[in-house]
C-alpha cells in the first residue's frame, strides 16, 4: 500500500550552503567536479530519491509500520550521474526486493539521451530548425532553436580544448591543406579559408592537430602564424611537411622548423599542369609525364623530364615550367624508400580528410558565426577520427626506415 501524500524532499539547508560556501578558494571549488554545485546537486538528488523510495514502500525512514511489510530499505550503492558540470556520483538508495525504479532518474537519464541525439544532428549538418522537426517527430519531444543551439554550445569548452591541447614532439609527417566555408561576419557572408594541419605520430596514428579560421582567401603568412601554433603547443620537429601548390609554403615552413623537408603534392602538380594541354593530346603528355613522377630515382626522373621538354616543350612550355620552377619540392620524394615515398607524394590523406568536412558543410547555406563553424569542424572530427583505430599500413617498417633517415633527430 502506498501513501497518498508523498512528503516533499529535504533540500539543502541555509546552513549547509553556507558550510558548503566557506570551503570555496577558486573556481574549481565552486563550477569542478567535486566542487559545492556538484555536491549540493548531488545532496538534492539523494533526497529527491529518497522520498520517491517512501511513495514506493508506503512509509517514511525510521517509521514503526515499515517492519514486517514485505519489503523495506537495504542500504545505498553509488551511481554516476552525468550533468552540464560533468559527473557527479550520488547514493541511490535501494529497497530488499530490487524493485525500486527511479522516475525522476529515468527522466533525467532521457533528458541526457536527447542532448546526445540533438548534439549528434548537428554535427551531421542539420540546421536548428531541422533538428527542432526532427525531435518532435521521431521522439514528440518540443523544442527551440534556442534550445538547440544553448545544447550545442555545451561542446565549446572541448572545442577550445581539443584546439589548445598539448602535442607530441616530433611528427614524422604531417599535412597541411585548407578549405573553404561561408561563414557570417559583420552582416556579410565571407568565403573564409579553414586551415587543416593533420600529422602522423611515432606510432604511427593519424591526427588532426588543428582547424585554424583565417580571413578570407587562403595564404601563406597565416600559415606561418598556424605553424607557430604548433611550436607553442609543443612540436619541437618535423621530418616532411606534405603542401599543395601554394606560393610560399617552403617560406612558412622554413622560418619555424627549418630542419623539415617539403614535399609538394604530385597530385596537385598534375591537375594544374594538365589544364593548358588540349584534350587531343592530353593521353600521350599525362603517359609522358607519368615517367618523370614515377621515375625510382632523381636521377631518372630529372631525364624524364629533359625529354618531356624535348617533346612537348614548344607547344606546352607553361605546363613543363611549372615543374621546372617547383622541382626542388616535387622531388622531395626520391629521397626516401618507396614505403615513405607513397606517403607523401600527395596530400591525400588530408584531402580525404576535408571532403567529410565538405559534405557536412554543404548542407548549410552559410554559418552564422566563426564559433558555429569551429563546433561544427570539432564534432566532425570527433566522428571521423573515431574510425582512425589502425596505424598506417606497414609503419613497422617506415618507422625503420625514418630512423635510420633521421638517425640524429629520432627520439629513442
């Protein structure tokens, strides 16, 4: 039998807040894991339930027609509650016949559930107002935009954190590459280039180290400030730094790690030396030009391309001097053994890498702020590298092969 009345919880009193209050020396006592907010909620929450397990048996704590009823109270264990503040463990209290079921933590539970799935929508692209129609239909649950959005904001302190933490020392490579998003400033709709840097640790792991939100188009002194970046943050080397085609890369890259070899994307050298060739004759040059990027030595690789000059030299003189101009990059590669040398012949990894970017992003006509675009590009990534669990292919043997190559700057 149950009581009609259930008894309203004890809350906190004056007192205690006040005990709780004079133990405060910083702000982790007061917003941390263990600080007064999370104890005073976790106090609240043990009361609530406490009341809620007297509804159930039908009387209080302590009260003389609790004995011989056919159940009663059996002690307490710890749960692990998570809140905006982060976890807090309360005492849930149980009954003899395990047949206690909180409402109020089934709620509460539900209520985390539904900001996981909103937070998960988002960052799959889907607008506030998107989410808000999908959370009325799929779990009758009404919503705002605003709410949606104050749900989201509750990733901007992983977002900075992800953005500032610690990296290794040395990277044996890494890959650096921009986007482009339309992102809202000052009433305007900007095409705003997003800096990408993604290494390859002594392990062997791939890695985002960071997105960087530049100011308008793509260039090579905010490249330089993103590399200091990365000095700040603890990187004290690099071996090869893999780049597309942009103008002083080698610059950028020189003034902070001046040890490190460039390696500019083969790929990218191809498209753009393809487009000043006609199609009639773009099979034989790409066939004539493959011998020079697929050449097992410098050696080779530079007869190679004497005699693409022999060849095509008067009709596509612009195309040969591109390669020409930009050899001492593009041949970066012949240094190493072919294992190395297919890992940075092109900057694919990171292109793939931006395309997942790209196919969120598209779903969105323009962020309204840099913030929206930096918990967008941080849940992304949260997703993709989730799958990153294997290191590369045959690494075993790269790592050999780097130590042998770097011998005096290998960490051992």
């Amino acid at each position: 039998m149950t009581s009609k009345k259930q008894k309203p919880p004890k809350m906190p009193s004056a007192e205690e807040v006040q005990a709780e209050l004079s133990k405060v020396e910083n702000l982790d006592d007061f917003f941390g894991k263990e600080g007064v907010f999370a104890r005073l909620f976790a106090k609240t929450i043990e009361e609530m339930l406490e009341a809620e397990l007297s509804e159930e048996l039908g009387y209080e704590k302590y009260e003389a027609k609790g004995r011989n009823s056919g159940n009663s109270r059996n002690g307490k264990r710890p749960k692990q509650l998570r809140t905006p503040n982060g976890d807090v463990t309360i005492q849930m209290p149980r009954d003899r016949n395990g047949d206690f079921q909180s409402h109020l933590l089934t709620e509460h539970q539900l209520n985390n559930q539904l900001e996981e799935k909103i937070i998960s929508l988002y960052a799959k692209g889907l607008s506030t107002r998107d989410i808000q129609e999908t959370m009325a239909d799929l779990y009758g649950v009404e919503i705002s935009p605003t709410t949606v959005s104050k749900i989201t904001d509750k990733v901007w302190t992983l977002v900075e954190e992800w953005q500032n933490r610690p990296l290794d020392k040395v990277y044996p490579i890494i890959y650096l590459d921009g986007i482009h998003l339309k992102i809202r400033r000052e009433g305007k709709v900007e095409n705003t280039a997003v800096y990408v840097v993604m290494g390859i640790d002594l392990n062997g792991y791939r890695d985002v180290l960071g997105h960087w939100v530049g100011y308008g188009s793509e260039g090579s002194n905010f490249w330089l400030s993103v590399l200091s970046d990365l000095q700040a943050r603890g990187v004290e080397d690099i071996y090869i730094a893999c780049v597309d085609g942009l103008a002083g890369f080698r610059d950028a890259i020189e003034s902070i790690f001046p040890k490190t070899a460039v390696q500019r994307c083969i790929v990218h050298q191809i498209r753009s030396s393809m487009r000043f060739v006609a199609h009639k004759d773009r099979r034989a040059f790409a066939r004539d030009l493959k011998a020079v990027y697929r050449a097992p030595t410098r050696e080779l690789a530079e007869t190679a391309l004497l005699e693409l000059t022999d060849i095509w030299g008067d009709r596509y003189r612009v195309s040969i001097r591109s390669w020409e101009n930009n050899w001492t990059e593009l041949s970066t590669m012949f240094e190493y053994p072919s294992d190395i040398r297919r890992l940075i012949y092109t900057t694919n990894a990171i292109e793939n890498y931006n395309r997942q970017i790209r196919k969120i992003a598209k779903t969105k006509a323009a962020f309204p702020t840099m913030e929206a675009a930096r918990k967008l590009l941080f849940l992304v990534n949260q997703r993709v590298s989730s799958k990153w669990t294997v290191p590369v292919q045959d690494w075993t043997r790269i790592l050999n092969q780097l130590a042998i190559r770097f011998e005096e700057r290998f960490p051992l």
